[in-house]
C-alpha cells in the first residue's frame, strides 16, 4: 500500500473518532508521523531474518550466554507496545556466532505485530536454524502496554521462554541457565 494511501487512510480513521487536526494544530501531520512508525515497527514483515555472522568452533558442553537485550514490539491484538529485554543461551556445536547478530535476530521478529510467545519461538527456531547448536533457551520479560493502558489496567511483567535440543529437557544445565538469567534481570 502507497504511503499516501495509508496516510490518508489514517487520516479518515482519526476523523471518524472525532480527532481533528482543526481543534489541535499539533496533529496536521500525524497520518504521515503514524504511518513512518507503522512501516519502521513492522520492517520485519518485509525482510528476510538476517544471516548470522558465525566462527568455527569446537563442539561444546558449557554455554554461550546473553542476558538483558532490549528490545520492543507491538502487541498485534491492540497495535501497542510491548518491550522488555531478551536472555539466550547456545551450546556450540561447530559454530559460534557474533553476539551482535543475535541482537539482530532479536530485532527482526520483534519488528511485527507479533505475541511474546511467538516471538520467543522465532528466535529460538532462528538460532537454531542458523547454527544448528546442541540447544538454545531463549527467555522474554516485557511488560505488556495493552495490559497497563486498558482491560486490567495493571503494571506486570510477563515471561515467555522457548527452547531446543538439549535445552528443551528439564536439566540441571538448563535451570543453572535460567538461574544466571535470573541474576542479571534489570528493572522494566
């Protein structure tokens, strides 16, 4: 769709629940402003996943793991956001990978209308699409703007988790993970 034909389409639903730029001045441009943050929040519908940047490596039992990541998203029930940060552990098998890349994994499938447990699933899927390790666990915390803004009208942090290979069974390497997750929460 033309990006004058989404502005305009912005334009008529702003009008149609009586918010008029003619009372406020201010909102002249928001069909345009609305429509460059609905195309830069939702890139990742549009994009194939980004190629991980990968170094060989020797087949590993210990973990490679991220903590805190940050990112957002919009809720793609209500078109809100969502945000929060990201934990992911790998066990090598051959590959390592950058840990820039995994932030951009992260950013891809957080750039779509998108649920936290689909998200969480995409990255896994990813990572183990792109590095084929021993396993992956990856762990969300967000808070949910959708939660906070209507319905329960409640601050609260919800946790999604997705895991594969070896880290999909309950051991003792995957609550030691969890646990080191835990330990380097930050606030949201």
């Amino acid at each position: 769709m033309s990006s004058q034909k989404s502005q305009q389409h912005i334009q008529d639903a702003l009008n149609a629940m009586g918010i008029h730029s003619k009372a406020d001045p201010e909102l002249a441009r928001t069909p345009e402003r609305f429509t460059e943050l609905l195309a830069e929040l939702t890139s990742g519908l549009h994009e194939p996943p980004p190629t991980m940047s990968t170094f060989p490596s020797e087949p590993s039992s210990e973990p490679v793991v991220l903590c805190a990541l940050p990112f957002h998203s919009l809720c793609v029930h209500h078109l809100v956001p969502f945000f929060g940060t990201i934990d992911v552990a790998y066990i090598p098998h051959t590959q390592m990978v950058g840990f820039g890349s995994i932030a951009r994994v992260i950013d891809h499938f957080a750039r779509r209308p998108q649920v936290q447990e689909r998200l969480v699933t995409q990255i896994a899927e990813e990572i183990q699409k792109q590095l084929s390790p021993h396993g992956v666990l990856v762990r969300c915390r967000a808070r949910q703007m959708c939660m906070e803004l209507r319905g329960a009208k409640k601050r609260g942090v919800l946790i999604s988790s997705a895991a594969h290979g070896t880290l999909s069974e309950h051991s003792l390497l995957k609550q030691h993970i969890l646990d080191e997750f835990r330990s380097a929460e930050t606030p949201i």
